[in-house]
C-alpha cells in the first residue's frame, strides 16, 4: 500500500460523553479547530490542525450517544505516536474494556451500548479478537441488542462481517433486527463493502 494514501487512526472511544476532552486535548497542544460542516450521516464532528498535513477529529454519533477521537493524515508513524500520546492523556476505554463489556452488562440497554463502544473503537482492519463479543451480541436473546450488533458493524466497516448482517437482514426473527441489518447491508453495498 502506497504510504502516501491519506489514512485514519484507530478510534479512541471517549468516557466522558461530551466536547470537553477532545477541546481541551486539542487546546493542550495548540492545534487550532477547523470549520467542519455537517456530513449528513448523523455524526456531529470537530476537527482540528496538528499541521498541514495531519488532523485530529472528535465525533458525536447520534445513534449511540458516544464521543471518540482519531488521527487522520499520511504519516502513519507520526499518527501512531500521537495516538499514543492522546491515549496517555485523555480518559478513553482501554480495548480489553471494550472487548470485556458485553460479556459483563446484565442489562439489554447496557449491553447494547457497550456493542457500539465495541464498533467505534475497534481497529480500522479486521480484529479476530473483537469478534467473540460481537458474535456474543449478534446471538442475543433480546431484539434491541441483536439489533445493536447489527448496528455496531457499520462501525467498524470490515468486509469481513458483510455476510453476517446480511444473514440477518434475511432470516432473523425480529422485524426490527431485519430492518436495522438490511439498512447496514445497504451501507455496505454503497461502500463497496459488500461480496457482490
């Protein structure tokens, strides 16, 4: 892969459910925010100037409620070691957290809001150790965490787990949970995500 293909770090999924963090990260450093606009897909997102050429972004998603940040620029070194800094510094959910939480909310609310922390901190490419507890929400009893699984997916838009929403948009029992997997198998298909 050509290292002058402009890419994204893995998302750091925020405790603190608002601005604050990310405004007061970006102002530790002195990056200057950037006018953003809104991209129409739900999220709310700020952006700010590490330098020409690498920014840091923070986003609301409407679905989930839940705040994360992420790097995006070329040098994917330099994005790396400031991924580590921001993880030293601001108050996130560790990836075992995130891997261990659906497994230890009691709840359907609770567990369905752990699912999508799963997908927005998951790993930019396929993750063979996030997918257990995102199999143990796909199986769940209840319809709104099935659901949330489903959901979670787009997060984390690996062409990897195409097949299992799309299996869901056909046959699972709920309506609800066929018509949330058949609106992911559609984003899938969009992106180009899809095994057609």
């Amino acid at each position: 892969m050509p290292t002058d293909v402009p890419t994204r770090t893995r998302r750091l999924v925020l405790k603190q459910r608002d601005w604050a963090a990310a405004e007061a990260f970006a102002e530790r450093h002195g990056w200057p925010e950037q006018p953003t606009e809104d991209s129409g897909t739900g999220r709310k997102s700020r952006v700010w100037s590490v330098d020409d050429d690498i920014h840091f972004q923070a986003t609301r998603d409407r679905d989930s409620g839940e705040f994360s940040c992420f790097f995006y620029g070329v040098d994917r070194e330099r994005l790396a070691r400031l991924l580590g800094g921001a993880e030293d510094e601001l108050d996130t959910w560790s990836l075992v957290e995130l891997r261990e939480a659906p497994y230890e909310e009691r709840t359907p609310r609770r567990l369905a809001q752990s699912l999508f922390r799963l997908g927005l901190g998951a790993p930019p490419v396929h993750s063979q150790e996030f997918m257990p507890p995102l199999a143990h929400g796909l199986a769940n009893e209840q319809p709104m965490v099935r659901a949330a699984a489903a959901r979670t997916t787009a997060y984390m838009e690996w062409p990897e787990l195409f097949p299992l929403v799309k299996v869901m948009a056909e046959s699972d029992a709920d309506e609800r949970v066929r018509g949330e997997a058949g609106k992911i198998v559609y984003v899938y298909r969009r992106a180009g995500l899809d095994d057609a």
